[in-house]
C-alpha cells in the first residue's frame, strides 16, 4: 500500500522504496532511499515540509549484511493536531558505510549521526564534526556492529600501552 507521501514523490519522478506503515492503516510511512540521493531528497522534504527531524538511530540490519541510517522526519503545520509523520532508511554497505549528512538541512541531527558513526562506523559525508562522541578517540572498532568482538579487558590494557 502507498502512502501520500511516497504518491506525492512519484508523482514528481523521485526515486525510492516504499517499506509500507509502521501500523496497518495508519501510522507514519517508512521510506527507503539509497544514499547517492538523501542528501537531494532531505532537501525535498524538507521544503514540502518535514521540517521537523524526531530522531536518527543507526542499527546493524545482519551479519555481513548491511547498516541502515534511520530518520523520523514531522510535518507540522498550524492548526493541525495530528502531525504527519514519515520514516526515511538509508541502507549502507559495511565494507564502506557512507551516506551523506543530513546536518545541513536538520541542525538537531548532529550529536545523532556522531553517535550512529561512533558505534556502527557509518561515515556521513559533509558532518561538520563527525567525530567520536561516546568511545574514546583511539578506540578500535565499532561495539554496535553485530560482528563486534569483545576483548577481555587484560588486552585493552596491553593495547593502551603499546599505542
């Protein structure tokens, strides 16, 4: 089933994937969009206005699989009670996670996409501080990755003072 909004990009010749409804015949419509063109469908969006950004989480969709950037996007207009909600999924590959920031249209993204590079290693292209936020600087790898693996604390010491 197709939403308003993914008629209303259709209409308009943007590509993307409708994932259907978070609820059966109502709740927010989940969307998804490969990642050459988020950045030009955040744009989008946002002056059809979604100009609202809830929340972005990261996740690690499988073993050797793929990463999925995951953004609540708000329409909020005046007079209106219920806001119209949409759920946009950028899935990336994990050998080289890239996907474009959504920084630059939605400022409140920042520490979000920090956290989803932090402990998945999803690069965001165009991040004006993409950096760790949560793990050390020298820390290795990417603790929210399903192939994460845990050292005893014995070697976290050894590789301290070898670094």
């Amino acid at each position: 089933m197709q939403g308003r909004l993914s008629a209303w990009l259709v209409k308009h010749g943007i590509i993307h994937r409708s994932l259907g409804f978070d609820y059966q015949d109502q709740g927010s419509e989940t969307l998804q969009i490969k990642p050459e063109g988020w950045h030009s469908i955040a744009v989008i969006l946002y002056v059809y206005g979604y100009n609202y950004l809830r929340s972005q989480c990261a996740y690690d969709v499988a073993p050797g699989g793929l990463l999925a950037s995951v953004y609540h996007l708000s329409r909020i207009e005046y007079g209106v009670d219920q806001p119209e909600e949409v759920c946009i999924k950028v899935f990336a590959s994990k050998r080289h996670p890239r996907i474009p920031s959504a920084f630059w249209v939605w400022k409140s993204v920042d520490f979000q996409e920090r956290e989803s590079y932090d402990m998945l290693g999803i690069s965001y292209d165009n991040h004006s501080r993409l950096k760790r936020i949560l793990m050390p600087e020298n820390w290795i790898g990417w603790p929210l990755r399903k192939n994460y693996i845990i050292l005893p604390p014995i070697f976290m010491k050894y590789k301290m003072l070898v670094e």
